[in-house]
C-alpha cells in the first residue's frame, strides 16, 4: 500500500482572536486558524501554507 500524509485542516476565520476561543490558545486547535477580513482563502494564505509544506517535504526528503 502508499504512503500516506495526512495534512492539518486549515480554518479560515474573520478575526484574529474569536469570541468563541474565549481566552483558549489558537495554536492548540486540531486545525491551523488563519484569518482574513472576508474568511476566504485568497492567494497570500494558499502560497504561505504552500511554502511551509515544501519546507516539511524538504526535510523528510520526499518528492511529490
């Protein structure tokens, strides 16, 4: 069978610290939290997590 890798989920929100979090820590989430002021993925969010994720393949020396 493959190799398989599974990613973080990334949620993209309005605000940078939600009511909801309520004092909770964004980084301790299950997922990435990044905000916008629309809450859509644009090119700058996308090309960010595109970068961090050819830096992790880079250092586990894997090839896509």
């Amino acid at each position: 069978m493959g190799y398989f890798d599974k990613r973080q989920l990334i949620f993209v929100g309005n605000y940078a610290k939600p009511r909801c979090f309520k004092g909770n820590d964004a980084t301790r989430l299950p997922v990435q939290y990044v905000n916008n002021n629309k809450a859509w993925m644009n090119r700058s969010l996308w090309n960010d997590w595109l970068i961090k994720f050819d830096q992790q393949m880079t250092r586990k020396n894997c090839k896509i």
